[in-house]
C-alpha cells in the first residue's frame, strides 16, 4: 500500500496532475552497465485525473490510450 500512497504523491509532483484511483501495474528493475546499483520502478494506471499536465524533469511517462 505504500508504494500506492507514493504513486499518488509523485504524480501530482512530477506531473501537476490528480488522481483518485491508481492501479500497479508493473514493476521495473534494472541497473547500468558498470553500477552495482539494482534501480526499482513502479509502474501505474489511471483512467481518470484531473489538472494540467506540466513538463517536469522528474522521470514520469504519461502515455494515453
């Protein structure tokens, strides 16, 4: 339930956007060629929000479909 909370949190952080209901969907591991560092992301759904959408530098995708 927390990486849900987070969800939230960072989308209307890097994204200027709300939501009342966001679904995982996935989770990403990977790491760079030479980093002993493992990096995590999940990954989120929505079918509703509301707000603009702002150019972050945050790594946030908002694909529509």
């Amino acid at each position: 339930m927390m990486f849900i909370m987070d969800g939230y949190r960072e989308l209307e952080e890097e994204s200027g956007v709300i939501t009342k209901s966001l679904r995982q969907i996935g989770l990403l591991m990977f790491e760079f060629i030479g980093e002993p560092q493992l990096l995590e992301v999940h990954v989120y759904s929505t079918e509703e929000f509301a707000g603009t959408i702002v150019e972050s530098e945050g790594v946030l995708c908002l694909i529509e479909s």
